[in-house]
C-alpha cells in the first residue's frame, strides 16, 4: 500500500523525528510506468536537531 503525503504531513513527520531546518519540494515527474500520467514528487532536506 502506498501512502501520498502532503507537504505539510512530511514537515510534521519530519519534525516529530526530531529533525530542524526543513525544506520540502514539489517537482513534476513522469512516472516511468504511467508514462501518460505526471505525478508529484517530495524531496526534502533537514537537518538533525537532537
């Protein structure tokens, strides 16, 4: 089973982790087994804080 977060959910998973400093992106991409169907991508980068 598959999960889609929202920005806002991974922010708040992220900090709950313990993590700081966080940046999360959306980007655009073409699924490479649904080629006809772009989907969204997160990436996020933070920093340990404890």
């Amino acid at each position: 089973m598959t999960h889609h977060f929202t920005p806002d959910e991974l922010v708040g998973l992220l900090e709950a982790a313990g993590f700081g400093e966080i940046s999360v992106t959306s980007e655009s991409e073409i699924s490479s087994r649904r080629r006809d169907e772009a989907a969204y991508f997160l990436y996020a980068t933070c920093r340990a804080s404890r």
